[in-house]
C-alpha cells in the first residue's frame, strides 16, 4: 500500500488509541483557572543589558546587587507561569522588577538626555496573536512597559509616543506616575558629564572612539507559558545625551521586540543598527519561515549582521520548545534564565 494511504490508516489508529486511553481533562492535569496543561514545561529569560562591562568597571558588591535583582526578576515572572498564568503577565512582571531597580537602564536608573531629562521607551507583543503595544518619549510613567501593555489591550493602536503617549497614560488611573527627576541616579548622571565632556573634545577636534556605556542596559523579558504561548517585553532609557526626540530598537515592534508562534526576541544594544536590522523580526521569520533553529538564527542576526554593519550588542530569546538563546558581541550581557527543565541561572560575562 503506498505511503499516502497508510499513513491516514495508522493516523486513525493512533487517533483512536489516543482517545480510548485519555484521561478526563481535570485527570490530565488542566490548571481549572487558566485551563493551562500541567505537563506543559515552561521557560523565562531576561536581559540588563548589553554592553563594554569590564571586571574592572564592576565591583564585586555591585555585580551581587545587581544579579540579586536579575533573580528577583527571574523569581516574578517565573511566579506567575508557575501558577499556570499567560506568557504576557510573566514578561510583563519580570520587567517591572527591572525597570524599579536602579542599575538599569529603564525606568528608575535611565540615562540622560542631552538636556538632561529622561525619555522612557518600551513595547510588548504577544506571539501567537501578534497583539502588540509599544510607547516612546515617555516622561512621567514610572513603568513603561505597564503602558504599552495598556496601549495594546485599552487603545485601538499599537505605538504612542511623547505628548500623545502622556495623555493616554492620563486616562488610565492604573499607570502610576512621576515627577521626570525621580527616575534621576548619580551614576547615569556622571555618564552624562562625561559624554558632554567627550562631545566637548570631538567639537575641539580631538578623534576618540566610542564611549564605554554610553548606550546599553536596556531591559527585556521573553517567557513560554504552559499553554505554549510566547511573549516578550523590552523597556529602555535609550542612549545617554541623546537629543532630537531620538527613539531606538526597543520600542519598534520588529526592531528590538518581536514574537511569533515559535519564537520571541529582546535585543538590547546599539539601536540604530538594531532598527536598520530589523534584528528582532529576522531572527524569529527565519525560525517560522526557514525552520532555522533559534541558535542559529540569532547567531547570524546577532554575531554576524549587526557586527558586519558597524553595530553591537545582544539579545535573548526562546522559542516554543524552550530552547533559550543568549547571544552578545560585546564583553558582557546582564542576563537570567530558568529552562524548562528548572535549571536557572544569571551572568554577565561570557565566562560565567
Ligand atoms: N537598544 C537601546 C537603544 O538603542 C539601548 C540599549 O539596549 O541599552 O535605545
């Protein structure tokens, strides 16, 4: 018999045996709530950030506070797929954790711009329904990325930015709000002197390569939840001294967030070739398209592309089995993760 008509045969078969052993739904394991399968695994990473991190730059206290808040980060969003909650409030929790520590660069601990403000960008999307919801210039939002989850589940839109960004967070009483100095901290502040000092030298003629941690830190969150829906959240201060209403990757669906069915992306580093990539998007159409594993996909988008176009930085990512990528091309990344089979773990250089 040939293949074609075997193969339904043996289906039906399978089928039948399948249906005759099935458990009732409640005996298979199905969370009553969210009617998530329990057998389902489930998988979080996160970023702080890519970027010129030295050993020498970070003291040993610091790199303990700040993967202390990596895990506290970890620990949020991991709470809510635990108890069989959506991919998106995973994301989203985790990042709220980010943007409220200082030694991010997003929400409280955002760098400055040029005038000496802050200007907050963050976008959401949810892969298997494409939803999204992105926001930039932010001024007075404490977390941005509860806005552009807002903006995707309470406006007809899906990216706001500044004054108009401003008013739609007036009509939602759920967004907390803050005077612009509150997301001020001393250390972005000296990175801004020294960027003005730098840009004081170039305009006096002096050649001096790209400044050490004047772009970079950015957060981001991709989870899997149990009903295998992937989700991802990235939340930024942008780049020190930028000017102009300057916005990056990070807010632009398809730049530096991006989800589909199989796969979600975080990137986090030098946006504008971010943008010109469209890194985020690239890396998960090869996956659902090519059928590239996520590996090698974000290797190429990542280690190859970017570098190859005069930019760098990293990402993270997972795709709809689990499988969590980390790739950067700068000395460190700050970064967290709990597979699916509960290993978890946080880093920030290539050697852990
Ligand atoms: N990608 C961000 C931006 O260009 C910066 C970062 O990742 O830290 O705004």
């Amino acid at each position: 018999m040939p293949m074609r008509h075997r193969f339904p045969l043996l289906a039906a078969a399978a089928l039948m045996a399948a249906v005759a052993s099935a458990p009732t739904a409640a005996a298979a394991g199905t969370n009553p709530e969210s009617g998530a399968r329990e057998d389902q695994r489930t998988a979080l990473v996160i970023h702080g950030g890519a970027g010129v991190i030295t050993r020498e730059q970070l003291s040993e206290a610091d790199e303990a506070a700040l993967r202390a808040d990596l895990d506290r980060a970890l620990d949020a969003g991991d709470a809510v797929l635990k108890r069989g909650g959506t991919a998106l409030d995973a994301v989203t929790a985790a990042v709220v954790v980010l943007e409220d520590s200082p030694w991010f660069n997003a929400g409280k601990g955002a760098v400055f711009t040029a005038d000496g403000t802050h200007e907050l960008d963050a976008a959401v999307m949810e892969g298997h329904t494409r939803r999204a919801g992105a926001v930039a210039g932010l001024r007075t939002v404490r977390n941005p990325i509860r806005l552009a989850r807002a903006v995707m589940e309470h406006s007809p839109h899906v990216f706001l930015v500044a004054d108009g960004a401003e008013a739609f967070a007036d009509t939602r009483p759920d967004v907390e709000r803050v005077p612009n100095e509150w997301f001020d901290t001393p250390r972005r502040r000296e990175q801004l002197e020294a960027a003005r000092e730098r840009e004081q030298r170039q305009a006096a003629g002096e050649a001096l390569p790209v400044a050490p941690g004047t772009y970079f830190g950015t957060v981001g969150a991709v989870a899997l939840d149990a009903n295998g829906h992937i989700a991802v959240a990235t939340s930024t201060g942008g780049m020190t001294n930028k000017r102009w209403g300057r916005v990056g990757d990070a807010p632009v669906i398809g730049a530096g967030t991006y989800a589909n069915d199989v796969c979600g992306i975080s990137g986090t580093g030098w946006g504008e070739f971010y943008l010109r990539a469209v890194a985020a998007h690239d890396i998960c159409a090869r996956v659902a398209l090519r059928g590239d594993p996520i590996a090698v996909a974000a290797e190429d988008v990542i280690n190859r592309i970017i570098p190859a176009l005069g930019g760098d930085g990293g990402a993270i990512g997972l795709d709809a089995q689990g499988n969590i990528v980390m790739p950067f091309n700068t000395p460190g990344m700050y970064r967290g993760w709990i597979k699916p089979d509960g290993r978890r773990g946080t880093a920030v250089f290539r050697d852990p």
